[in-house]
C-alpha cells in the first residue's frame, strides 16, 4: 500500500522525533541538576554564614570569660545578664546553623566525595568508637589538641551549649534570673565552645569548597529530593508543635519555621520539576503527574498557613494539628512515590 | 411429556456433566491467589544493614523480634485503622484512644528518645526497629522503619499499638521479648466492607477472633512479648545479655501467676484500682469484663493540668478523635491511673530503737497491689523513692531525706532511690536512655517483689536537744522520667511532677520502743 519512499521518511521522522525527545530530556535534566547543585551550595553558604553568627556569638562570650582571667564565678559576679542573653543567642544561632545542615545533610552524607563531611559536622563517633568516626582534629584557642572528639553539632556543640555535659559546665548560674537553677542553667568551657564553633565555620568552608566541584548526576538529582522533602514534613511538624506549647516549656523548640518551609519546598518542587520530572514522565506519565500534584498541595497549604499566620491568625490545636499532619503525610507520599520511580528508572539512592 | 423427557434425558445429562467439568476445569485452572502482603524485594531501597539469621533468611524487622506470620510485609493500605474498626466498636474505640497503646509510636517524650538514639549510627533509623517494633508495630511492618521511606503512610501506622496488632497475634514468647510476637496482619484479616462485615459478621468474627488469638491475647504469654527487654548486641553496646525490662518473669514468679491472676485481669478491669484492691482482699474472682483501657502507671501522659502542653506530649490527636473528646477521655483514664497507682503501694515501720545519741529504724516499703515489681518496665527513667522525715517532740526536723526539688526537679542525690542505670562502655551512667550506646545494666535498687517488702534501715544521729517522742514521716514518691533525660531529650524546661504513691506517719515514744 505504501512506497518505500514513504516508509523510509515515516521510519526517519520517528527517528528524529524519538531522539529529539531524548536531547529535549537531556537537556532539561542537565538543567535540572544545575539547579541542584546551585540549591545546595546556597544553602551551604547559608549554614557557613550561620556558623560565622555563632562563632561571633561564642567569641564575645569567651572575651568576657577571658577578661576576667577565666574566673567564671567572676565574669557571672560582673556580666551575669550579658552572659545569660549571649547563651541564650547561641542556643538560637546553633540552631539555625544546624537547620541549615540537616536541609542539606541528605545530600552531603550521600555524595561519596563529601560523605566525611557529614561525619565531621553531624553524625559521626569519637575516635573511641569503631566505626563511622568523625577524621579531624580538633583545636582549641589555648592550644589543646582533641584527637577525633566525634561529630561537631550533636557531639560537641549540643550538649556543650546547653549543659548537657556535666564535666564541661564551669558554673551553675541562674540564667533567666528566676530564682532556681534548672537543668541547663550554667556557663560552658568557653574554651571548647570557640574552639568547636571555629571548627564548625571551618569544616562548612571545606564542604562548600569541595561541593563546589562536584558535578552532580541522575544519582545525586533524586537524592537530593528525597532526602530533602521530608525535612520539610520535619519542619512543619515543629511549627504544630509551637502551636501546641505554652509557657516556659517550649523555650528552645517554639519557633515558626513555614518560612523555612516554604523556602526549601519551593527549592525541591523546582528540583523535581526540572532534573526529575523529564525522567520519570518518559516513562510513568501517571506517576510524574501525581508527584507534581503533591508538590502542589503541599506548597499551597504551607504558603495558605503561612499566610494566614502572618495575617495575625492564631490555630486551635486541632487545627495545627490537621495542618502538621497533612503536610506530613503529603510530603511522605511524595517521597515514597520519587524513591518508588527512582527504582523503576534504576537510579541509585545514597546516603 | 415422559416420553419426551426420555428421548432428551442423555441430551440433559450430558448437558449437565459438561457444565460441571466446565466449573470444576476453571475452578482448578483459576490463576492461584496471590500471597498477601509485599515481598521484601518490592519495597525498593529497604535497608538490611544487619544481614541475615543464621539460616540465611533476611531479618527485614531485626533488631525488633517481631514477624508476620507468612514473613512478608504489610501493605499500609490493607492494615485497617483503629478509627475504622470505631465505625462499630465505639465503646473499644473510647477505652483504648487515650491509653498508652495508642499514642505509643507518637508521643514526643518517646520520639525524640528515639531520634536522640538515631543520631547515634548512621544506620540509626535501622537499629531503630528494635523500639518500633513494639511502639509502633504498623510502620516497622509495612517496612517505613527505614531511612527511604519507599512505601506510603497511612494513618493506622500513626496508631501505635492499635486494634489489628492485638488481634491477628498468633505466637508469642515473652521470654525472648524485644518484640517476639507473630501478627498474622497479611492473612489473619478480612477486608470486607462495613456492609458486608454486617451482612457476614461470621467472616469478620472469625477473621479476628481466631480461637488461637483470643487464647494468646488473653494471656500473660503474649504481653510478655513487649513487656520484656533485653539488651544485646544487636541494638547495643551490651557484649552479654542485660535485662532491661523483666516484668513478665516478676509476675511468672510471683503469687499472681500461680493464682492465674493475669496482665490482662487488672490492666483491662473495668475499674483497675477497684480489681486492685478486691484482690488484695483474697477475692481472686476474675473481672465482669475486659476493658481496652490498658491503664498503667504513666500519670504524666494524662496530667491535663499541663493544658495544651499535653497534646504536644501526646504527639497531637489520635485520628478518629476531636479535641473535646480527646481532653474528656485522657481525664477519665488519668483518674483510673492514679488510682491504680495508689493502690499499688504500702509502709510499714519495722522496727527501731533510740540510744544516747541515735535513731535507728526500719521502713519497710511494700508491694501489696502489683503483680511485678515495685517499679516495673524500663526503669532508668521510671523510678521510685522514699523520703523519711524525722520530726522531734518540739516539731523541729532533725532528719529529712529524699526531698524533691520543685523549682529544679531533682530528687535529693542521697535519697534511697529505686532505679536502674544505663552504663556506657566506659562505665559512665547514661542519664538520657541511649539504648544504642549502652554497655551495661546496674540498679541502684531493684523493683520491690510482688507482695514483697524491701527494708530500708536509717540511722539518725540525735543531738542533746533532741527529745522525743519523735515523729516519722515516710512518702513512697514515684516518677516517670528524670529531669536529665526531659532537659536533654526534649531541650525544655518542663519539670515532671512526682507522684505520692503512698505516705504514712510513724510516732516513737522517747523510750527505746517503737509504735507505728
């Protein structure tokens, strides 16, 4: 019925049009994983500049300890209120710094290159442990060396700020002024506390300098995603939590983040969109287009809450804890459908 | 007609023979019914960090002990809700809703306990499943206990230990512990729809009330599954076996077991205090029914007087429940949770004697109400303690030990304290329950015995001044959690209250006797 004329311009054009969606795919994935890329490094940049406030921070506290020749109960007799509001500011930059790390911890822990990072600054063991051990060093103002003394932020860092550490309390000292001394009332070894919080800027330079090299693939596209999206479920769980708590309980734990939210939400739907999307819709169009709707919803109902409470709107708690638990689960169910058509694309997830 | 019938009688039979080799053909070529549950290998990215049993076979829930009957994982979605199973069972729905159970996998004090333990390793979120398994069974069997989390949430994994966990048990072993229970949550349950469970409540009933599981579920056997712990290499540091949590073998050694006085006969009572004390009167007789309110000794978890600070406690609300109805039913079950506490406890003064220049004595402090030790579970952070306050004829105190500090919520250091201490393989005590780093178990002082009594002797210098008769007050104090874990674990300022299990007030006349 046809001429071959016709077949071979038929078979040619489909030809054409197969690798021209391919080119079109690459194309976008590889601008999809500049996007990556770029997201991570900003918030590395991010968490070094928040390290900087801390060291700063943990600086101008050892300058009054300093002063007063290391005489803790001196500096308390002389400084006390200043003391109290510098450690109440460091607790607050430590954990923005450590927000920082963990949105991009994912990343950072599954790409080989900078996996010892994530050991250095958040999960690894002192050299007294056998495996996964933190490889540095640590160096103190005064010259002392600490031989692997473990990760930065929860090994170090954590306790020390907030007294959890009894042999690195130098004072029990009423901080809020009312009367008692509660758990975490204290001065730290201002010494530990600059030497670990210059560690800290240090090591995030280091991971910025080697992230900045690296060249991301498929691999590093879908772990980024899916290690990403549920610190957001994390972060607006902790935003229901502020709804819930009152008084002097949730001194350390009440603070809004659906900025945050929001912030990294709309980083990872760009990610999806751009380096994911074209992979997995080559394939499982259904599955792509139900993905892209949970970034929808979940970015509509963070920007609506976010909204709303800029606007003055005070939740109930049953309502705070409907929206925490939705962005939850809608978060879960985008992560497990990505890893789902991770394993269909037989992309590799590290971490 | 008969002749007609004749001729075609062949026609018909063979009419009919053919149609039944038809249905039994297709009843035997039917394609075979898939097996229930997901096989391990369709949940992509699942992580067995710590390889297989000695028989080779995956361990896909290990640390945790706990299993499915045909060794596959559960599809979220087929795990029925405790909110559904409410649609009828209301009354069962209410009981357990604001029990321990059902916030178990949920509650904040655990969760960040949990996430403190996770940070740990980087296989943290793995090791993890030794917690999950009995905390939060859903989840660690529809394999989300994981660091990729492939498999979609739903609602009954948020339920802790929910209705189907209970009722598709069919093995247990509460000597193992660590989770050693066998759910048959793949093939031990219907998946009819409510009209259908009405129009076949015979499937349902037999679904869930197999004569296996209602046998095992009824017994001590099967709490014992959970309610043993025991720390080993594969969660810890320990290099041999520590017992962390004994209270099943407490109560297999104690009267109670001897007089079939189970788990289930005063933790589901209708009125646990009540069945407490009927008990303790000689009146064995079993309860009228058994409630699903599993009331226990966690008083914090129901202390409503913390406001909203409670739901975040509690982990928000269960799903099936509104706010008012929530706040309702945690009051009712805190009520029954003190007074079951309260029934648990008694004092005694010994004995004593007054010389010259001392006061010695003996406070027996006694287990009448409680079928395990006096405390009971994971008891690093649950402790006890006695505080004696020594008064002299003039109403001065001459001796005060065990005081609580409200303002930093310490107990007195030198108090005689009931606690056993997590230790680091250095020795150090681990205030903040760190499972996965802990080497060994020590007790300051282990649980009181059912209907036992343990003795505490004081001896009491007296000054010249000192003149009797003297005035003893004893206060048994119980408390769910230290401050260093709270601080620690929750970064607030919370104080936990303690709890007066039970106080008495001895009088010492000035002479060497001694009159309680």
């Amino acid at each position: 019925m046809f001429k071959k004329p016709v077949l071979l311009t038929a078979a040619l054009a489909s030809c054409l049009a197969i690798s021209g969606n391919a080119f079109a795919t690459d194309d976008a994935e590889i601008r999809g994983l500049e996007n990556v890329k770029q997201f991570t490094l900003d918030h590395n940049e991010r968490l070094i500049s928040q390290a900087g406030l801390l060291e700063n921070a943990v600086s101008a506290y050892a300058d009054i300890i300093a002063s007063h020749d290391g005489n803790y109960a001196a500096a308390w007799q002389a400084k006390g209120p200043v003391l109290a509001g510098q450690i109440q500011n460091i607790r607050t930059l430590w954990l923005e710094a450590s927000n920082q790390y963990e949105t991009i911890e994912g990343i950072v822990a599954g790409i080989p290159e900078t996996a010892k990072y994530d050991l250095i600054l958040d999960a690894g063991n002192p050299g007294t442990e056998n495996e996964d051990i933190a490889q540095y060093d640590l160096t103190l103002p005064d010259g002392t060396v600490l031989s692997r003394p473990g990760n930065l932020f929860h090994g170090i860092t954590e306790p020390l700020f907030w007294g959890m550490e009894e042999s690195h309390i130098k004072l029990v000292a009423d901080l809020n002024d009312d009367g008692k001394q509660a758990p975490g009332e204290m001065l730290f070894d201002a010494n530990l506390g600059l030497g670990a919080a210059q560690a800290l800027t240090h090591w995030a330079k280091k991971l910025h300098s080697d992230m900045s090299v690296w060249k991301p693939n498929r691999d590093d596209a879908f772990t980024s995603v899916v290690t990403m999206t549920p610190t957001v479920g994390d972060y607006f769980g902790e935003w229901k939590e502020s709804q819930f708590i009152t008084g002097e309980v949730g001194a350390f734990v009440a603070q809004s983040r659906l900025a945050d939210v929001q912030g990294i939400m709309g980083g990872c739907k760009k990610m999806y969109f751009n380096a994911i999307s074209p992979v997995v819709s080559a394939d499982n169009p259904d599955l792509d287009s139900r993905i892209k709707s949970g970034f929808e919803e979940l970015l509509s109902l963070v920007e609506d809450t976010y909204a709303r409470e800029k606007s003055g709107e005070k939740f109930g708690i049953e309502e705070a804890d409907a929206l925490g638990n939705e962005a939850q689960d809608i978060a879960d169910r985008i992560v497990a459908m990505i890893l789902q058509a991770a394993a269909q694309n037989k992309v590799n997830i590290r971490g | 007609m008969k002749r007609q019938l004749k001729a075609n009688l062949p026609l018909l039979i063979s009419g009919c023979i053919i149609g039944i080799l038809i249905v039994v053909s297709l009843y035997l070529l039917r394609p075979p019914a898939p097996e229930p549950g997901i096989d391990l290998v369709n949940i992509p990215f699942y992580q067995l960090p710590f390889g297989p049993d000695e028989n080779g076979a995956e361990r896909p829930f290990w640390p945790s002990r706990l299993q499915t009957d045909n060794g596959r994982l559960v599809d979220p979605s087929k795990i029925q809700s405790a909110a559904t199973c409410a649609t009828c069972h209301q009354k069962e729905f209410d009981e357990w809703a604001p029990s321990l159970h059902a916030i178990a996998g949920r509650d904040t004090v655990y969760e960040r306990a949990v996430e403190a333990n996770e940070n740990l390793h980087r296989d943290g979120i793995e090791r993890a499943r030794f917690c999950e398994g009995c905390h939060a069974p859903g989840e660690v069997l529809a394999g989300r206990t994981n660091r990729f989390k492939s498999v979609m949430p739903s609602d009954a994994e948020t339920e802790g230990i929910s209705c189907v966990m209970c009722h598709t048990a069919t093995h247990a072993d509460p000597l193992e512990g660590n989770g050693a229970l066998t759910l048959a949550v793949n093939t031990g349950v219907d998946q009819l729809s409510n009209p259908m469970i009405l129009a076949a409540p015979r499937d349902h009933a037999r679904a869930f009330g197999a004569a296996k599981t209602n046998a095992l579920i009824a017994s001590a056997d099967f709490c014992g599954g959970c309610h043993t712990e025991n720390y080993d290499q594969s969660m810890s540091k320990a290099t041999t076996r520590q017992h962390v949590q004994s209270t099943f073998v407490e109560w297999r050694d104690s009267w109670y077991a001897q007089n079939d006085i189970t788990c289930q006969d005063c933790h589901m009572a209708p009125d646990p205090a009540s069945y407490v004390r009927q008990i303790r009167d000689g009146d064995i007789r079993k309860p009228e029914r058994y409630a699903h309110n599993f009331v226990g000794a966690n008083y914090l978890m129901f202390d409503t007087s913390l406001g909203s600070n409670l739901t975040w406690l509690r982990g928000g609300i269960l799903p099936g429940l509104t706010k008012e109805q929530n706040t309702r039913l945690i009051e009712k079950q805190g009520t029954a949770t003190s007074a079951l506490l309260r029934a648990a406890a008694g004092l005694a003064l010994k004995g004593s004697h007054v010389t010259d220049n001392r006061l010695v004595f003996d406070i027996a402090v006694q287990n009448l109400g409680a079928g395990h030790n006096l405390p009971t579970g994971v008891i690093d952070q649950k402790y006890m303690w006695l505080e004696i306050v020594v008064s002299d004829a003039d109403g001065s105190v001459i001796y005060h030990s065990g005081s609580f500090d409200t303002e930093r919520g310490q107990t007195d250091p030198d108090a005689v304290i009931w606690r056993e201490d997590f230790r680091d393989s250095a020795g150090n005590r681990i205030p903040d329950h760190l499972t996965f780093i802990t080497a060994e178990i020590t007790h300051l002082r282990k649980g009181v015995p059912p209907k036992g009594e343990d003795i505490v002797t004081y001896d009491v210098a007296l000054s010249g001044d000192n003149t009797g008769p003297y005035q003893i007050t004893a206060r048994l104090w119980y408390r769910v959690a230290t401050q260093e874990f709270i601080f620690n674990t929750l970064k607030t300022d919370l104080i936990v209250p303690p709890f007066e299990l039970v106080s008495a007030t001895f009088s010492l006349p000035a002479d060497k006797k001694a009159r309680p």
